[in-house]
C-alpha cells in the first residue's frame, strides 16, 4: 500500500532556530505539493513542483521559506529562521500531473516557541 | 477566481441521523469536484469526486451530486456513524489549466453515539 511519508512528525523548536521537513512522494508520482494547515487559515497551498521543477510559490514567505527537490524521491521544506506564527502542521501531498486526486502524508506538527 | 464555499462546522449529530454538508463552488469551466476527509491525526484522503454534471459520487454511504445549474456538490449520508467523526473538504480542481486543487475551509462533524 502505497502511502506519501513525512519526517519528522512532530517538531518542537525555539523561535530563529531552522527547521527541516522531509516528504517522500509515492514512487512514480510526478507532482507534490506542500501544505499549511492551522485553525485560523484552514488548508494554505505553499508550493508544488512537477518532475521537480518549482511551478508555484506564491504562497510560501519568501524570506524565510524554501521548498525543493533534491531527487525524485525527496521534497524538503525549510524555514530559517523560523517564528511562532509559523506553528502549524505541514501535509504533504503527491500525484500525477494533470491528475485528480493528491495522496496526503501524515503530517508534520510544527510548534515554535 | 476559482473558489469553494462549504458550511461552517461544528456539525454534532447524534449517531443515525441524515447528515448534509453543503458545498458550492465558483469556477471557470466544468471542473471536477471531490470531497476530502481528514481524520484526527491524519492528512486528508479522497472520499469521493464527480467529473461532469449530474455525476454522483459515492464511497461508504457518502454521496454527493455535481449540480451545474446550482454549482453545488453537498456531501449527504443517511444515517451517521460516529467513526464518521472528521472533517471534511470540499474541493474542485483547476480544469487541466494546472495541477492545483482548491479546498475550501472543511467543515467539522462530531457524532455523538
């Protein structure tokens, strides 16, 4: 069974330290895409790649963000320094292009203090 | 631009009851519409989708009708669970313009047994 997985889990970390969240897309998937999630905003799309190439950051806070893909089975999420305000749990998401249904990871739950 | 409009939750029901989440949707052209559900703890997963008008979509007693004279797609079960406790998305993609899916804000179903 297949499945989208995310490490670490959970992550607790003091405000300016630098945080990296690591997401294995389903082999073969050519498209991933990272997610924020918190109470206020609900579900923020941050970025996505297809075969590996960054399509869209928009949503992602330049200054401090960065998304990439070192390897069709690798996306990474980094934040440095990183803020309370970026406490949240981050999904990550893979599939085929053009396609229609995105298989979600776990989550990583990030709180910054 | 494309948009999702579901209603707002808590949703608390009591376990048999007929549950409907109403969802409708602003979007260039026919998109496909889907319904996501995140339990505790989880990411999200696909619970059903509709392609073109008048498509019902169905998956573990949910169902869900893509109207296009109403651009509606209201998620119904006739009689709940409380396992059924989540929340759930409603959701449409962008038509083949790109691989984005838009989710709007979900919607959170307690039942109660």
């Amino acid at each position: 069974d297949a499945r989208v997985t995310q490490t670490p889990r959970d992550k607790v970390t003091e405000m300016g330290q630098e945080v990296t969240m690591r997401c294995q897309p389903i082999l073969g998937h050519n498209t991933v895409f990272w997610y924020r999630q918190t109470m206020k905003q609900g579900l923020e799309l941050l970025a996505y790649f297809r075969n590996r190439a960054p399509l869209d950051d928009s949503g992602m806070p330049k200054d401090r963000f960065s998304a990439e893909m070192p390897d069709a089975t690798l996306a990474t999420l980094k934040i440095q320094p990183s803020e309370p305000r970026d406490s949240a749990v981050y999904f990550c998401a893979s599939g085929f292009a053009l396609q229609e249904t995105q298989y979600f990871g776990p989550g990583t739950r990030l709180l910054v203090l | 631009g494309d948009s999702v409009t579901q209603m707002e939750g808590p949703v608390t029901l009591s376990e048999e009851a007929f549950l409907t989440i109403n969802c409708t949707y602003t979007a260039t052209g026919y998109p496909s519409l889907f319904w996501y559900v995140q339990y505790p703890g989880e990411g999200l997963q696909l619970l059903l989708k509709a392609t073109k008008a008048d498509d019902k979509g169905s998956n573990k007693g949910f169902e869900a009708t893509y109207r296009k004279e109403t651009t509606s797609f209201h998620l119904e079960k006739g009689s709940v669970q409380v396992s059924d406790s989540a929340v759930y998305f409603c959701a449409l993609n962008r038509m083949n313009r790109d691989d984005k899916i838009i989710f709007g804000k979900g919607t959170r179903l307690h039942i109660l047994p």
